[in-house]
C-alpha cells in the first residue's frame, strides 16, 4: 500500500505556459530609465523618467548663470532614425519650439542639429548650442548640450520626440501615435538650483508632464492576465 499519494505531473503545456508568465512577471519593460544610465562627469544633479517613448532627462540648472545643462536620452524608433528634445517658451507641442536633433549622417556618425521649428511646414536649422553634441550607445541615442534661460525663468514648457528615419540629412515626420501626441511636460527648475558636487543623482519630480500614462504599461498587463487565464483554464481542464 503507499504511503503517499503522488499527484499525476501536468501536461507539458501547461509547464511551459507557467514559465512564460514567470518570465512576464519578472522581466521589465526595456525602457531607459534614470538608473540605467552612467555619466562619466557629475554635471547632472536631477533626473526623470520622462512618461512617455522610453525616454529619460537628467539636467541641472544654474541660477546664478541662467544655464540649463540636459542630456536627453531615448531610443529611436529605428536603428536610423532621430531623437529630438525641444523647449517650447509660449505653447506645449512641438510647433514654435527651438528644438535639438540627434542622428545618424550619411557616413553613419553621430551629429546634433539645432532647428527652430515655427510649424510643422516651417523647419529652419539654428545656431549650435554651447557644450552640444549626440552620442550612440547599444540602440539608444543621447543629446547633451547647455542653453541659456532667462534669468526670471523658473518653469517652461518641453518636448520630446522620436523618428524612424532620416533622408538627406533631415528628419523624416514621427509617428502620431498617442506615446508621440503625448510626449511633452512642464519642467520646473526651482528644485535644484545650484552647481553640481558629488556624483549623485537625485531622481526629480519636476516634470508635470501633460499627458496620460504610458499606454505600454497597459498593453503588458492585459498580456499577463490573458496568459494567466488561460493557464488556469488549462489546469481547470486537466
């Protein structure tokens, strides 16, 4: 007689189907995040995850010298396209901003463009910003650069943007999903206004972002629970 009672196994399927919500549950979105990136100087004193397009902003503001020093990361929509990030002073989209453009040139090296953008049929390219330049790394692109505000500045409105190419050395139009509508904020710069001393970053809740919650968030949890009801209705049945 046995001793104890040793339950059948389940079917293969449903074994495989468990670790695939083990995966879900325990894999995050690939987005950048602040912690996920490293900066060789301490010239960053906050960063935000930005709501929207896997994008980040760390910056430090200067009030005694109205500067703003940004670095602007996010990946592209394609391998070739451009990340753009732009500060609107009197509307909240990307129409009648002055906007910062990474991408690829023709010979496959980083460049940063400066463009005032009066409308979306009106894109003229600007003069450089001071300490701009664009990098590549792993699928994400990164600007840095250093604007001058005015002085009584203590908030304004920001843009940011992702394309999937770029032909002749312009970016081609962005999707106009609701992650691309939504891409833009309000940063307020009162909450660190001095000169950059340690290498700490402090993950800031300065952008008010005028959008709604990334729709990706969403979309992966819909998945799980589809996966889970059907592993309980594979179990139910066997």
């Amino acid at each position: 007689m046995a001793l104890f009672h040793h339950p059948k196994p389940p079917p293969p399927r449903v074994i495989l189907l468990t670790y695939a919500t083990l995966l879900l549950l325990i894999s995050p979105a690939h987005s950048i995040t602040c912690s996920s990136q490293k900066f060789s100087n301490n010239l960053y004193i906050n960063c935000t995850d930005l709501p929207t397009l896997k994008a980040s902003l760390y910056w430090n503001h200067v009030a005694k010298t109205s500067s703003l020093s940004i670095a602007f990361v996010a990946p592209p929509s394609k391998p070739d396209g451009w990340i753009a990030w732009a500060i609107n002073p009197k509307g909240t989209g990307m129409a009648g901003s002055q906007a910062l453009v990474a991408f690829k040139d023709s010979k496959g090296s980083m460049t940063l463009k400066t463009y005032n953008i009066s409308s979306y049929s009106s894109i003229v390219e600007g003069n450089r910003v001071l300490n701009s330049r664009a990098e590549y790394s792993a699928g994400t692109m990164k600007i840095h650069a250093t604007v001058k505000l005015p002085k009584t500045m203590k908030e304004f409105n920001h843009v940011w943007q992702v394309g999937g190419a770029v032909v002749d050395g312009m970016p081609v139009k962005h999707e106009f999903q609701p992650e691309n509508l939504n891409a833009k904020g309000k940063l307020q710069l009162e909450v660190t206004e001095k000169a950059p001393t340690s290498n700490s970053i402090a993950r800031s809740p300065a952008i008010a972002p005028v959008s709604s919650p990334n729709p990706s968030y969403g979309s992966r949890n819909s998945a799980m629970y589809v996966l889970f009801m059907v592993i309980i209705g594979a179990l139910i049945s066997n």
